[in-house]
C-alpha cells in the first residue's frame, strides 16, 4: 500500500496539470529548496573550514591535556609524582610550567606579556615551534634567558628578535610572605634576549612569551617542586578520558585536569552557537519555500477531486489518501534537496581544488576553507524531510476530507 501511494505521488508529479500555475508554483517550490539547501550546505562548509583551521591553530599551543592548581597560582609537585606521571601509559610527553605576568620595556616601549616559562621538553610537547616566522628557537637559561615573543608583542615593543646588541628589561611580580607590595623586594627586574618571534593567532601573538622555566621561576620565587602547570602530549588523543581518570588518582582533588576543549571552552561553545545560528536561519528561508509548496499542493487537491472521489469508490480509505499528498510533497522536497546537496557537491571540491572564491585580507590563506561533513547532509536532508512533511499535512488532510461524490462530475 505504501508503494502504491508513491506511484500516485509520481504520476501526479510526472502528469501535465490543466492549470499551469500549479507546474509553476511547484517549480518554484523545487528551486526554492535547492537553493536553501545548496547555500545552507555550503555556509556550513566554510563555517567547518574556518572552524578546522582556527582548532587546529589553537592546537599548535593548547596540549591535549593540562593540570593546573585547583584553587590559587602555584601547584607543589613532588619528585614522587613526577616519576609517577612518567609512568602512565599513553603519555607521549610532559613539560612543566612556571606562567606569571610580566612587564618588558625595550627602550620606550612597554607591554604587559603572559610570561610562560618552559622546559626543554614543551618543544616536543607543544606545536609552537613549528610557528616560529624568524630567529630561533631558544629559552636561553636560567642566568642567560631568552625569550621567543609572539608577532604582537615583538611589534609593540619595536624589537627585532634575533638581534642580540640589545636586551629586553623584564619586570616580573615575585612570592611574597605578605599581601603588600615592595617594590624592591616584590618586584624582580632582569634582562633578557628575544630569540625568535612565533605567529599562530592573535590571541597567543599578542599575548605570550616563552623563555626558559628556572628563569621565571628564580624571578618569581618559587621552590623545585612549585609550578603553575603541566602540559601533556598524548599518543592518541583517543586515550584522553582514560589518561585524564589516571591523572585523578595520581593527582587528587587539590588539581584540576583538562583537555583542550575545557581549556578552550568559550570558543567552542561560541562556535557551537554560531552553527545552530546559521542552521536557524536557513531554516527560515526553507520554511518560506515550504508556503510555496502548501500552495502547490493544494491547488493540485482541487484539481484532482475526481480522482480522490474515483479511489474512493475503489475502496481506499482516508489515510491512503493522505498518504498520497504526503508523498507528493516528500517527492517535491526529496528531488529539490538532491539538487541542492549535488550542486554544493560540485561546488566544494571545485573550491577545494581550485579556490574559486578568494578571501581578501592579511590571513594565513588567501582563499575560503571548505569540509564537508557527512553528518551535516544528513541532517540538512533530515530537516528539508520534516519540513516537507509538515508543509504537506494542511492539503493532504484537506484531501483525505474529500467527500466521496461522483455526481458533480457527472451530471445527468
């Protein structure tokens, strides 16, 4: 019974209507959802294109994971521990951290920088140094620091990094035993070389400057085992709940541990509202279509109330009526989404392999990124579904509500 409500549904679509305006109504119908599923499909292509290439530069200096004081700046890490977080498995490498706000001055020029101290291990932990765009990578030491400044910093200051005739001054707040602050005894001030300059983002490039992690630390005060963090590098970022819970027990409830989504959170959550935005709207535009389809279909219900009255003397009852509208307008919907998702298709691999569409400006491509995304056709195809259905409820249960009379048509 199901196929044969189709059949009538495909006869109907294939069939030439008296009235013109309903082939019409109904083609307009069909290229209102193409067009609303093609430009739906392709906003979120470049929505999932920007969004792959901001994580992924978001990546090169969050690590997978991240253990951090739960309350307060400084952390105590024992030797034991340290040993033990070695141990666990799936751990690729571990770096630790000493981070402080600091002041650097270079002749006139002042900038408040997020001073992160680092080991020798952050190299292999994090992706920073794959972003350096001159100088290089070197934290100096303890009693000879270098730093490596992001592009931001290295142009508020007015300095050259790699050019060694001049130094950087460092103001760095220093662990105190009271709450008041000295000057002279709470506030370290040393010199230091910029190495390299690093661009990923510009939130990191005008933010951050690495160096070497016991130079923060004589400058901050803090003992052997003090540390403000931990970065991990995982071998498979699949592990990560399992590594995280292993974290838990070694650590206990005085830390806290994140991944790169915690670490990261309002920027996915600011993505992810961004994306129910978009879907929102192009809802609204395929909604709009649906009216035209309303239209359609109803005047196809008066059209055809001889043939409603006809199956119903054959014996057919209301549902499979309604079932035939129904379709009519799954059918409508079904071919004008095909359209749209072959279109956006051929659309996409065209931007991927030819970059058809620039992108003007200073960004790191000069071109709109584009993914596609299997789950996103299917519920784009899910939604076009829905709508259809119900925009076609309204003139099919108008159908299924004809009176079964065959006199009018056949007067005596």
């Amino acid at each position: 019974m199901r196929s044969l409500s189709f059949l009538f549904a495909w006869r109907y679509f294939r069939a030439k209507k008296s009235t013109q305006a309903i082939n019409i109504i109904a083609w307009i119908s069909m290229l209102a959802i193409t067009v609303g599923t093609a430009a739906l499909i392709l906003v979120l292509s470049v929505f999932n294109g920007f969004e792959g290439l901001v994580k992924s530069l978001y990546s090169s200096f969050y690590t997978d994971l991240k253990v951090l004081p739960a309350q307060g700046k400084v952390m105590t890490v024992s030797s034991s521990q340290r040993e033990a977080l070695r141990r666990i498995r799936g751990i690729r490498n571990v770096s630790f951290v000493a981070e402080e706000k600091a002041l650097m001055q270079y002749g006139d020029y002042q900038s408040v920088v997020h001073l992160k101290g680092v080991d020798e291990n952050y190299r292999y932990t994090a992706g920073l140094s794959q972003h350096i765009i001159h100088g290089e990578y070197d934290l100096g030491t303890a009693e000879e620091p270098k730093i490596i400044l992001g592009a931001g910093i290295e142009s508020a200051l007015g300095v050259v990094s790699g050019n060694d005739l001049f130094s950087l001054k460092v103001y760095l707040p220093r662990k105190g035993d009271t709450e008041q602050i000295n000057l002279l005894e709470n506030i370290s001030g040393d010199t230091a070389i910029a190495s390299a300059t690093f661009a990923i983002q510009q939130d990191f490039d005008n933010k951050y400057g690495i160096t070497h992690i016991d130079f923060v630390k004589r400058a901050m005060r803090l003992n052997t085992d003090e540390y403000t963090a931990i970065e991990i590098a995982l071998q498979d970022i699949a592990e990560g709940e399992k590594v995280k819970k292993e974290l838990g027990k070694l650590f206990g409830s005085g830390y806290l541990i994140q991944n790169k989504y915690e670490q990261n959170r309002s920027l996915y959550s600011v993505m992810n509202t961004e994306r129910w935005a978009i879907y929102g709207i192009f809802c609204l535009v395929m909604i709009v279509a649906a009216f035209n389809m309303i239209g359609a279909l109803t005047m196809l219900v008066l059209e055809k109330k001889k043939d409603i009255s006809i199956l119903h003397a054959l014996g057919s009852n209301s549902r499979f009526i309604q079932k035939i509208f129904l379709h009519e307008g799954l059918l409508l919907a079904l071919l004008g989404a095909g359209a749209g998702i072959v279109l956006a298709l051929i659309f996409v691999l065209l931007q991927k392999k030819f970059h058809l569409i620039p992108l003007q400006g200073s960004f790191l491509i000069d071109y709109f990124p584009v993914e596609l995304r299997f789950t996103d056709l299917l519920f784009i195809t899910a939604t076009v579904i829905v709508i259809a259905l119900l925009a076609s409820w309204i003139p099919s249960h108008q159908a299924a509500r004809q009176p079964f009379s065959l006199r009018a048509e056949h007067p005596a």
